[in-house]
C-alpha cells in the first residue's frame, strides 16, 4: 500500500489521516484485485493499492494523474467539462456528496474506451470508518461479467423477436398447471382471444381433452425432453381446429417450461380423411363391379339350369303312373331346385337384375301392413316400438321390396338381441337430402340427387357391430349368424340400390345397430 509520506507537523503540505499512520494501513489490500484508493475531505489521492497503480497507468477513461497527491475530485470535473460527459459529472457529485456526509455512499457503472477494446468499471465510494473525514474508492474490473450480460440481453433479444414475430403458432405453458405462460401474435390471430386473455388462460380451457387426459399427456411431454401430439383445439368463436403440438421442455430460473409450436393441421385432416373414403370407395367399386360381372355370369347360367331341371321334373312326375316312392323322391328334388332358383333370385336382386315394377306408394301404410306380419314371428323377449305415420310419405316401390327390407332389417335387430329385455324401435319419417350421413353408407357411390327423401329407421338395443366389419356387411354370404345365407342384406342394398336410394349404418359394439333406409320421395297421388 502506497501513502503520502508523513510531513513534520507545523511544515507545509499534506497532513494525511490517522487511519494512514504506519504500522496501520493493511497491506493485505494490495493481495486484492479491485482497485483501491483513500481520498482525504478534499477528494486528494492520499493511498492506493498495488492494483490501483495498475489502473492508473493503464487506464485512459480520465485525463490527468490519478496517482498519490492528486485531487481525484478535481480530475473527474475536469474530464466531464472536457468531453460533456455527463456520466462523469454525475461520479464527481457523487463523490463530493460522500465527502461532504450528504449521502452515506455512492456507486456507478462505466465504460473505457480504448482503440482495441472497451473495458467496463463498478466503482464504489464509501466513508472512512474512522472519524477522519474522506473516502474509500473502489473500482472493480466487470467487464467480462457486462459482455456475458450483453451476449445473454442480445440472446434474449433474438429469441423473443424469433419467439413474438415468427408465424408458427408458439405459446410457453407451465407443465404442472398448464398456465399458459406466454403467447405469440401468431397464437393471438389463431385462437383469437388477446394476449393478455391467453396469459390468464389454461390449457384446459383449450384443449378438448378431458382433464385427466389432459394431465396425463402433461406428464409425458414434463418427462420427455421432446414430445409430438395430436389435440383438438377450441378457439374463441367456438370453433374447434385439429392440431399437432412439438412441445420441448426448457429450463429457466428454477422450473421447467415447455415451449409450445402448434400447426393447424385442420386441413389436412380432412384432405386424408376425403383420400381415405375415396380409396375406400374405389376399393368398393372394383370389388362390387368385379362381383357384379361373377355373379351374374353364374346366376343366369344357375338359374337356366334350374329351371330346364325343374320342367323336367315336372314333365316326370306327369308322366309317371303313380309309383310313392318315386314321387317322394321327386318331389324333394324339385323342392331343392326352388330353394336353389330363390338363391339365384336373390342374388339378381342383389345385382340390381331382378327388378319389379315401381309405382307410388304410401310408405307408412305399408310398412304397418308389413309389421303385423313380421310381428306374429317376434320373439317374447324383444318389444317392438314403432313410429309410423299414416298417411305417411309416398315413395315409388312395391310391398314385396318394402316386405323384403323390413323383414330383413328387423329380424336381423332382434337376432343381435341377447334373451332378455330388448327393444326393437322402427321409424318413418321424411328428411332433406342434406340429413344422409357421410359415415358407412352403401353404396359407396351414392350422392343424393333428389332434394327430399324418406327414411326407414330400425334401431336396437343388440350387441353392436364392430367398426371393421361395417364395410363387409353387405357382401354376398357374408353373415355373422351361425345359420343364415349371408343374402338378407345384399338384396337390401340391392333394392336399395334399384331405387337410386343408399343405406346407412350406425352401430357400436354394446351399444346396439341403426340401419336407416333412404329412398327418393315421390309426389303423393290424388
């Protein structure tokens, strides 16, 4: 530690303070790497460290001295008078405010310029402790702490202009609440409520998941460094948009937070989901066209088959003097042909082949008319519910299609019955074109081409059909039914078809089957 040298009392110069007499000054301050100075009540340099004399010489931010002897006051108010500074005004009132008892202390910040580089200072001025009038000085090198702090605003700059002005929808949301932490403009535009709106907001109240889910998928993305997720979204308007979520997890302060990118994939939900039901369509089409060609082929050639061998049975038993046995044995054989030639009927109805004459006919009154029917073979444990009006909507048909439909869609309702209490609900109504459902329709082909249309409905309360086996029920033969033919539904379709109507499936395994028939209404007679 360097100190003015003592001078003989009563002899001119500079009487330094007590604190500096010898044996007092620690010199352990010149071990320390801050640069330190003593000022006496008039702001003279009257000590300094080793690290200080370092400063001085090397330090070009102040013009003038700054070693022992020199008015360190002096020389600050001068330098601000030279360069207008006015920083450096500001550190020469601080310090005579400090000296002068006005303030217990005083600190600033500043900068050196030199032509290589730019070197930053934190310099601190204190009273001294004992009751000598003056100061301690302290000036601490910061400049790599101001550069880290500078890399780290400028680093903080670019995220949140990469973060506020990019067009990916971005938001930052607290994993354990999912508080919504903060939100860019894209995010504002896309769910439509404001910024500060979404800053007050959860993520339960935009996400369409049921809050456990909603929790569960929470955790995954907290303990995965990087997750993707598919979510619906609800905006401010109500509407609700598909999205896909990249969520990383980072890391700031003292808790973890995700940060969010989120891509309306909206339309190109719907873009797959119209590929899939068109190639679902084609893969229809060419199994029905294909079908098509093999059954007719075999049905005409089965059914001229049949019936050349019914004739000739007939001829036989005519011609026959009157033997049982052989009668017996004839008859059976022309009872099989019948079978046979109403398999190969069915099949051309199914193929759209077969077709009987159309005229108008009221739809409510025959289906009535066709329940009585079918009710005396309904088993004791299903209860039939029915809302039919009559006079009810006009269709053109026949009550033998009419019998065929209803006939094969309330059996196969009762059937999908466990024993027990069953209901078996059947109604008809008219509806616009626009009511057809899009899902499981038969043909797949269909677009409605008549604005008004009338529905056959029969619900129930069975075992339900599950979802891959929709698309197979109306193949020939196919059936789920340990006995049966596999045709009651395919001659369906194929009146169905033969009406320039569609068929409609709704059904979930335990809950139950809806089958709605819809045929093109017609003008009502007279």
């Amino acid at each position: 530690m360097k100190t003015i040298p003592q001078v003989p009392s009563g002899e001119p110069g500079v009487s330094p303070c007590s604190a500096f007499e010898e044996g007092l000054v620690p010199t352990v301050l010149d071990a320390l790497s801050e640069h330190i100075a003593i000022l006496d009540a008039e702001g003279t340099i009257i000590a300094v460290n080793e690290a200080w004399c370092r400063f001085a010489d090397q330090n070009n931010c102040l013009p003038g001295k700054m070693g022992l002897g020199e008015n360190y006051l002096g020389i600050c108010r001068k330098a601000a008078q030279a360069t207008q500074a006015k920083g450096i005004q500001d550190i020469a009132d601080g310090i005579q405010a400090v000296l002068s008892g006005v303030r217990p202390d005083f600190a600033a910040e500043y900068a050196c310029n030199s032509p290589t580089e730019q070197r930053w200072f934190a310099m601190s001025v204190r009273p001294l402790v004992r009751t000598e009038k003056g100061a301690v000085v302290t000036h601490e090198n910061i400049t790599e702490l101001k550069l880290r702090e500078n890399a780290l605003r400028e680093s903080e700059a670019l995220f949140r202009s990469l973060f506020e002005n990019h067009s990916a929808i971005k938001l930052i949301i607290d994993p354990t609440t999912a508080r919504i932490i903060d939100a860019n403009a894209a995010a504002v535009g896309f769910y439509g409520w404001s910024l500060e709106e979404l800053r007050r907001m959860s993520m339960h109240q935009i996400n369409t998941l049921p809050p456990e889910a909603m929790d569960s998928e929470s955790a995954k993305a907290r303990n995965s460094p990087r997750e993707t997720f598919q979510f619906r979204h609800r905006r401010a308007n109500g509407s609700v948009r598909d999205v896909e979520v990249y969520c990383n997890r980072i890391r700031t302060g003292d808790r973890d937070l995700l940060y969010s990118i989120i891509h309306d994939i909206t339309d190109r939900k719907l873009a797959e989901d119209a590929r899939k039901q068109l190639e679902d369509r084609n893969r229809h089409l060419e199994k029905s066209l294909s079908l098509n060609r093999m059954a007719g082929a075999v049905a005409h050639h089965f059914n001229n088959q049949l019936q050349a061998m019914m004739m000739s049975q007939e001829l036989a038993l005519n011609s026959l003097p009157d033997p049982e046995r052989a009668r017996e044995y004839l008859q059976m054989a022309q009872n099989s042909a019948r079978e046979a030639n109403s398999v190969s009927s069915l099949m051309l109805t199914y193929l759209g082949q077969n077709v009987l004459r159309h005229q108008p006919l009221d739809l409510g009154a025959t289906c009535l008319a066709e329940l009585r029917q079918i009710c005396a073979e309904k088993p004791r444990h299903v209860t039939l519910e029915q809302q039919i009006p009559s006079p009810g909507p006009a269709v053109r048909s026949n009550s033998h299609e009419i019998h065929q439909i209803l006939g094969c869609l309330v059996t196969n309702a009762w059937e999908a019955c466990m024993p027990g209490r069953a209901t078996v609900r059947i109604t008809v109504r008219a509806c616009h074109a626009a009511e057809i459902p899009a899902a499981n329709r038969f043909p797949v082909t269909f677009s409605p081409a008549a604005p008004g249309y009338v529905c056959i409905e029969v619900s129930d309360t069975g075992s339900g059909i599950p979802g891959e086996n929709i698309g197979q029920l109306f193949d020939p033969f196919y059936s789920t039914k340990f006995a049966g033919r596999g045709l009651g539904l395919p001659v369906v379709l194929g009146i169905v078809r033969s009406h320039e109507g569609v068929v409609t499936v709704e059904s979930e395994p335990g809950h139950g089957s809806t089958f709605r028939i819809f045929l093109p209404q017609a003008a009502r007679q007279g």
